[in-house]
C-alpha cells in the first residue's frame, strides 16, 4: 500500500480555504470557542506552576541549655491548661450550635 504524496504549502492553504468557504457562519464561532476554552485551561496550568509562594518564616521559642526539670515542667502545665481552655471553648461553641440545630 502506497503513501500518498505530500503536498505543496500553496495546495494544502487552497484546500482549507475551500472547505472553510463551505462551512455556515455558526460553525466558525463554535470552532473558535473550542479552541479557547482548552487554550485557557493550558495558560491557567502555566501561570500556575509558575507561581512562586512567598517564603513562610516560622519563630522558634529559644530556651537556654541549663533549664531545670522543673521549669520545664512547670511550661508544659502552663500550655496544657491553654490547650485544655480552647478545646473547652471549641466544645462550649459546638454545643451551643447543637442547640441551636435542635440537636
């Protein structure tokens, strides 16, 4: 089976301005949108993976080496009960929208 040879650039530019003379306006229009919605999807990727985030600076607490046991101790009391005052709050806000919600 023989491959068809290839045509001139004049020849293949002729035959799509025949076939798009054929064609009714409304298909330009579609044919058009189809081509711009997935273009725009694409350039949405691109601009997106080119998006560089800002750096995030997190501040570390600094204690010195010679701390006792007891003051660490005592810090991690001191964060517990303000861990254990928010989860209270959180639960104080969830029951009131329960009883809000009539549940």
């Amino acid at each position: 089976m023989a491959l068809p040879r290839p045509s001139s650039p004049a020849a293949a530019w002729r035959d799509l301005k025949a076939f798009l003379g054929q064609q009714e306006r409304h298909k330009f229009f579609f044919a058009v949108i189809a081509l711009i919605i997935p273009g725009l999807i694409v350039l949405g990727f691109y601009v997106d993976a080119n998006i560089q985030p800002e750096p995030q600076i997190i501040y570390v607490q600094s204690w010195p080496a010679s701390r006792s046991d007891k003051q660490i101790k005592a810090e991690q009391k001191i964060d517990q009960a303000k861990r254990d005052k928010a989860a209270a709050e959180k639960r104080r806000q969830y029951q009131e929208l329960a009883k809000r919600l009539g549940i």
